[in-house]
C-alpha cells in the first residue's frame, strides 16, 4: 500500500510497526492446517544457533507438521484408535490411556520396526527387534534453559527430577516391551545405549547374536535410574503411549508468546541477528582488505564472541512466560554489550575504508596488489608514520607530494588564503615532484638537535654532547645530555 508523504508522523511509526506485528502474530491462529508451513522459516527442530524469534516460529512449524502427520493417519502417527480423519473435531487433550478396551492382549508383540541385525534376546532365542518410538522432542532455547533451573532448585534426589529427565526413556522402554515381550533390561541396553553392555568375549561362531555379556558398573548401581524406570514401565507401544510432545499446546505456547510481546521486545530478539548480519556483510565486502587490516581475524572473533553473548542477554530477559519487564541490571548490560559491539564494527569498517583509500591514493586503481604494498599500507595503520621502501625518488613518494599539494590547496580555499598562493600550489600535477617543498604543508613540530664529540680547543680531550630543541604550536621543550672527562678534570 502507498502512504502519502504529509500523512506520515513519525509519533506515530511505532504505533503503526505494533499494530502490524500484532496482526501478523495474530493471523498465524487461522491458518490452515494442511497447508500453514512457514515456508521463509529453516525447517527441523528449533536451531539454538538463530535468536529466540527464530526458534519460535521453527517450533510452529514443528507443531503444524507433526499436527498433520497426526491427522493424516500415518502408520508411525500418534493418533488414537477410532480417531476422526482429518480436518473433524479433536479435543485440545488428545492424550490416549492405554487401559482402554480394546488394548492388545497380554504377550502380543507389538509396534515392531524392524530386526536389530541378527541379535537374539539375551533369555530366548527370540529376535531382538527396534520398537516404534515417539518422535524426540522439540525444545527452544528459552525452554531448555527453563527446565535446567526447575531441576536445579528442585535438586538430584526430587522425584520429580527423575520424571522430568526419564520421560523420553520411559517411553521408550514402554515401546521396547512392547514390541519384545520377553527382553530384559540388558536386551533394552543392547539397543538403547551399547557402550553400557560388555561383552565377555569377542562375538565368535559360538556366540554369534552377542548375548554373552554384563552390563556396565553404572547399570549395576542398586537403584539407579535406568532400573527403577524398567521397573515401572509397562508394555505400551508408542502410538497407545500419552504424547511427549503436545503440539497443540505447544503451538499455543508459541502464539501467546508472539501475541504478548511489544514492538520493543520483538526488535530487542531481533537485534543480535541484525548485528551479525551487519558483521557478515562487513567481512564479504572486506575481503580484498583483509590481509592489510591490523589484526582482523582477532577483531572479527571478538564481535562474533560479543554477539554470541548479546543474542543470551536479549532473550534471557524477553523471553520469560510472563512477560515481565526486565531488570534494569540487565538492560544495562544488554546496552552496554550493543554499544561495546557497535563501536567496534564502526572502527573496523573504518579501517576497511582507509585500507582502501591508501591503496588508491597511493598505488592507483589499476595496480596489483604486492606485500610491499600491503606492509606499506599496514605500517601507516599501526603507526603514525613509516619509511618509503623505495626513498623520495619512488612514484609513491610523487603521488604524496601530490595529495600534500592538494591538502593544502584545500586548507587555503577554507581559510581564504592568498589566491596567487593557491594557483601556485595549483599547478600541474606531472610538474610536481620531490624537491617542491612549497606544497608541503606547514609542519606539526620542529626538532633541532646538537651534538658535540671529540677533541676540543682549549681543553684537549671533550666528551660527547647532545642538546635537542622541540618546537611545536603550543609548547616548547628541551632535553639534553652533558658528560665530564673525569679522568683529565
């Protein structure tokens, strides 16, 4: 749409980027479930290498996609028996107990993959066989760093700990069961985690399946997890299990945090990426000036590092559940950590400017790059000033002349010096050369120095001397060394 300039207020700008947002959020609640992908989002579990923004729209799109697998009547899909096809009514609660009516029978395998190679359950002579299993589940960042504090302040020993940690592993004991009737613990380990299962003996012709062996010291442990977890589940295949992930909630989690955020949160999650983005389009366009700029690599670690911290401070205060305002301890770190970024993109980019600048200046456009040119360049960055390789009769040596005679051509037209002055120092460019010291500009500072050594008139034998002046606009200074024959005098 086209907005007459007059109309625009800048009052008014974020208003109107709030308001934009808030449909926008607002209309991913009705879109349509066979086809509501995000396609301009990375698709797969949420990416913690992207911001907390990223991450959230990749978890919609998880929940949309395993939303339609559910409803599609998949073979592996976790849909209840007798559930309506796609697109009929569901519950919110689509949880599924597994003592319904028409649950297998006892010791019917179940929920079977396929063989685990040619292995033998450890107690018959029965196939081991890989269960169909939940789908792992997707988590964002903000909620991985959620569930880390809840089992911190509840501790190692909790109860509930131990069932936040061995959900996974319980649904896939429960799946195990059910597709191997008579496995054992050490069957599920066989399959689930094989370093924790040592083999007797290498696998020979006597025992081809591997079925001679123990389990590791710390599946022995009286009462670990892994035992009271085998002990408690029950032969449920995955799709009769209740859903470890719930993408109808989930989904919901998503929108509410979409919906509840202001514009100033939503550009905060944005801003890390918007700096890294900054920084990769400086390193593309730079890569030709590279080598000449003074420790770049380490520059460019130090910002990525920097962002890398910035894109943890933005969603550790914006990404609560409840939205709450963020400690003014963190927002200023949060600044803190922008400006410091900041400030360093801008004197890298400048020093990318000058890099070229000298190159052109100095050596022309057209001219290939040398080392002697880059160690050139490089020492007039690190130091005020550096030695010519080539003396005052080199072509570098003519075009500083020239820049000198057009700096101060440029001083005198500012100052409105004289203009006989200025159409001498005007003159031909292929007529400059070395010895016309009237382009130079006026000098910063005046040195003279004053040395004394050896045999003098009237006393014979001197000792060194040494006396030097330095002027400059607004001080004046001297130093000076005196020594004494102390041997004659």
């Amino acid at each position: 749409c086209r907005t007459h300039e007059s109309t625009i207020r800048p009052p008014s700008s974020s208003s109107a980027s709030a308001s934009s947002w808030s449909r926008s959020s607002h209309s991913y609640t009705f879109l349509p479930i066979p086809f509501s992908f995000l396609r301009s989002v990375a698709s797969g579990f949420p990416d913690s290498r992207t911001c907390l923004l990223h991450q959230k729209l990749q978890m919609l799109n998880v929940c949309m996609e395993r939303r339609t697998l559910r409803d599609g009547g998949l073979p592996f899909a976790m849909r209840p028996v007798g559930a309506a096809a796609a697109g009929g009514d569901q519950s919110d609660e689509e949880f599924f107990d597994c003592a319904g009516d028409d649950q297998e029978e006892a010791g019917e395998a179940t929920g079977r993959l396929s063989r685990l190679g040619a292995m033998l359950l450890v107690g018959t002579d029965d196939p081991l066989y890989i269960p169909v299993t939940q789908e792992p589940v997707p988590k964002t960042e903000d909620q991985l760093e959620d569930d880390a504090e809840v089992m911190l302040k509840l501790g190692p020993g909790s109860e509930l700990c131990t069932q936040m940690m061995s959900a996974s592993l319980l649904s896939d004991m429960e799946s195990f069961k059910a597709a191997n009737p008579a496995g054992q613990l050490e069957d599920f380990i066989r399959w689930y985690s094989p370093r924790d299962w040592i083999e007797s003996e290498p696998v020979d012709g006597q025992d081809p399946f591997g079925r001679k062996g123990q389990l590791s010291a710390r599946m022995l442990i009286p009462g670990n997890t892994w035992q009271t977890v085998w002990e408690g589940a029950r032969a449920v295949p995955a799709r009769r299990q209740k859903r470890l992930f719930d993408d109808t909630r989930e989904a919901e989690k998503v929108l509410h945090f979409l919906e509840s955020r202001t514009i100033g949160q939503i550009a905060q999650l944005t801003m890390a990426t918007l700096f890294h983005v900054g920084l990769l389009t400086l390193v593309q366009n730079a890569r030709a000036e590279r080598d000449a700029v003074p420790q770049c690599d380490e520059t460019i670690d130090r910002i990525t590092a920097t962002c890398c911290r910035l894109s943890r401070e933005s969603w550790s205060g914006a990404g609560g559940a409840a939205g709450a305002g963020r400690p003014a301890s963190a927002v200023s770190s949060t600044v803190k950590y922008e400006q410091q970024l900041l400030a360093e993109m801008m004197q890298l980019e400048c020093t990318v400017t000058q890099v070229r600048s000298l190159r052109r200046k100095l050596f022309g456009a057209t001219s290939g790059e040398s080392s002697g040119q880059e160690k050139l360049v490089r020492s007039l960055l690190r130091a005020h000033e550096t030695e010519l390789p080539e003396g005052a009769a080199s072509p570098v040596a003519e075009r500083l002349m020239v820049l000198f005679a057009e700096a101060k051509r440029a001083a005198n037209e500012q100052s409105g010096g004289n203009a006989d002055q200025q159409q001498q120092s005007g003159g031909n460019r292929a007529n400059l050369t070395v010895s016309s010291t009237q382009n130079l500009p006026d000098p910063i500072e005046k040195q003279f120095t004053l040395r004394l050594s050896g045999n003098t008139v009237s006393k014979g034998p001197g000792t060194p001397q040494f006396l030097r002046a330095i002027l400059m606009p607004q001080e004046f200074r001297l130093c000076g060394a005196f020594s004494r024959n102390t041997t004659f005098y």
